[in-house]
C-alpha cells in the first residue's frame, strides 16, 4: 500500500471568532491545492481506486474533497483518531484498508510529523499543503518506506499534460 500523508491546505487564522474545528481553507488555500492536486496526478499516475481517510475537522475535510475530485475517489471517510494523533488506533484502521493500493491521509501538524518518524524514522516538516508518500508493508511492527516527500510549492510548480 502507498500511504499519502497530506497535512491540510492553508486555512483561516486561529482567532476567537471560530471555533478551531470549524476553520475552513482560505480561498488562496483552495486554489493553491487544486494546483498542488494536479501535481499530484502527475506523480501518482497510476493511483486507480484511491482511499481518503480525512480528520473530521473542517478544514481537513476540504482538502480531502479537493483530492477527492482530483483523483475521482468514491467517498472519505472521516476518522477522529487523525484529528487527535493517535496513531495505535490510525493503524489499526488502517489495517481495514489493507488491499488498497493508495490511502490518502488528510491531517495536521504536528501529528503528520510524529507518525511519519514513527513509521518511517524520519520526522518531516509537514508546512501547510505537504505531502508524503510511504510504502507501507507491514502494521506490526511500523515499517514502512519513504518515497517521497514534497512541500507545497514544488508539486504546485511540476508541469501536468
């Protein structure tokens, strides 16, 4: 399985006014993710029948609709053990997906960066929009490859036919 774990595209400020769970992607956000989502296709050409586990926190479950579209996947499953970083209980849902072929991750820092050092042993820096590409093989112990690691900006910039 590749597991593509993508932290959320830029969203509004924390401030009083929302409520944190509720802050939704800008629309800067929105348009630089389709572009960083058309790079993506470019790299995950061969990514048929995608899965996307999403936090349920809106403005993770934006960017998992944006993949969504991008990639034509059939539903996202919103799943509180992303929101709250628990990694035991991502992976043992995770273990349902186990005939998958790609599993998009939609989630937060500093969460993203924990798991990847946990099943990886690099702990990346996840900036707003990133992404990481893991070959996961096994669910006990952790173990699992890294591809790939991209910020933002450079998926945005790759050139799509």
């Amino acid at each position: 399985m590749i597991l593509i774990l993508v932290r959320h595209a830029e969203a509004q400020n924390r401030d009083m006014s929302v409520d944190d769970d509720n802050r939704t992607l800008t629309a800067k956000g929105i348009r630089g993710y389709k572009k960083t989502v058309r790079g993506l296709r470019s790299v995950l050409h061969d990514a048929a029948d995608v899965m996307i586990l999403s936090s349920p926190l809106t403005r993770a479950l934006q960017t998992a609709q944006l993949l969504k579209e991008g990639f034509k996947a059939k539903e996202i499953r919103a799943l509180s053990c992303i929101s709250e970083g628990d990694l035991g209980a991502f992976v043992k849902e995770l273990s349902g997906y186990a005939n998958e072929d790609h599993v998009f991750v939609t989630g937060h820092e500093p969460h993203l960066g924990n798991w990847s050092e946990a099943l990886c042993g690099v702990k990346l820096p996840f900036k707003k929009g990133a992404c990481a590409a893991l070959e996961y093989t096994s669910l006990k112990p952790y173990n699992s490859s890294l591809l790939w690691f991209s910020q933002p900006g450079m998926l945005k910039k790759l050139k799509v036919k």
